[in-house]
C-alpha cells in the first residue's frame, strides 16, 4: 500500500486517466474529488461489498497523529 500525504487541492494522480484531487480536510473527514473516464467504475468499498455480496475488508488502521490522503 503507498500512502501519501496531500494538502487541500493538491492531486494524486492514477495512471493517464484517473486524477484523485483533495477538495477538503475537517474533523476527522477528508473529502476527494474524483476524476475518472466513464469506462472506470468508482465505489465507495461499503456499497461494493454490499453489490457484490462479498465481505468487507476492515480499513488499515492510523495512528491519531498520522495523515492518510
């Protein structure tokens, strides 16, 4: 797993076509934005399990004072 650190607007980008941006950052809440072609499925993990009646995988825990972007 690679994880970055990112600040409000700054990008992260998938590939050629796939752009994941930081729109906001609160109370324990990131916000992204997701540019993606219409040919790639974007879900949030909880609706595909659901969809896809397949378990969900617990996330990585973080520490208090570490960020995952």
């Amino acid at each position: 797993m690679l994880v970055l650190t990112r600040k409000p607007l700054e990008t992260i980008r998938i590939g050629e076509d796939v752009v994941i941006r930081v729109t906001r950052v609160g109370k324990g809440q990131v916000k992204l934005g997701i540019e993606a072609p219409a040919t790639v499925r974007v879900m949030r993990v909880e609706l595909a399990c659901v969809e896809e009646k397949i378990p969900e995988v617990s996330p990585p825990l973080v520490g208090p004072r570490q960020e995952v972007a």
